[in-house]
C-alpha cells in the first residue's frame, strides 16, 4: 500500500477550495482511494462553502473566490 499527498478542489458557486488528501494506492479495484476522515474533509469543506461559512471552511482548506475576467 502507497500513500501520496495531493489537493483536491471542491467548486461552489463563485468559490474554489483547494483541499490536501492522501490518496492511498493498494493492489485491488477501487485504488486509489481517500481514507473516511479525508472524504469527510472534503464533505465538510462543501457544506462550509455552500453555507458561505468561510471561517470553518478556510480551518480546512485555500479558499478562492472566482471572478470573470473582462477583456
């Protein structure tokens, strides 16, 4: 089994977090996977930024917030 850090971004409305998981790499079908803790990171992070709880999602993630550019 092989661990391997790596950012996953998590879009919500005009708002991207750039969240740190490990992946983990194991000699069966359903590699690569998150551990339980990692998926509800991410889930936490959704929820945080659907809700605009910015400070609970910025304990967890980088947050950015998206704008158009004009040309």
């Amino acid at each position: 089994m092989t661990k391997k850090q790596v950012s996953k971004l998590i879009h919500v409305d005009e708002y991207v977090a750039e969240v740190d998981v490990e992946l983990i790499y194991a000699d069966d079908d359903w590699s690569p996977y998150l551990s339980v803790a990692d998926a509800m990171k991410l889930d936490d992070v959704r929820e945080a930024l659907r809700q605009k709880d910015f400070q609970t999602a910025t304990k967890l993630a980088r947050v950015y917030k998206l704008s158009p550019l004009v040309v």
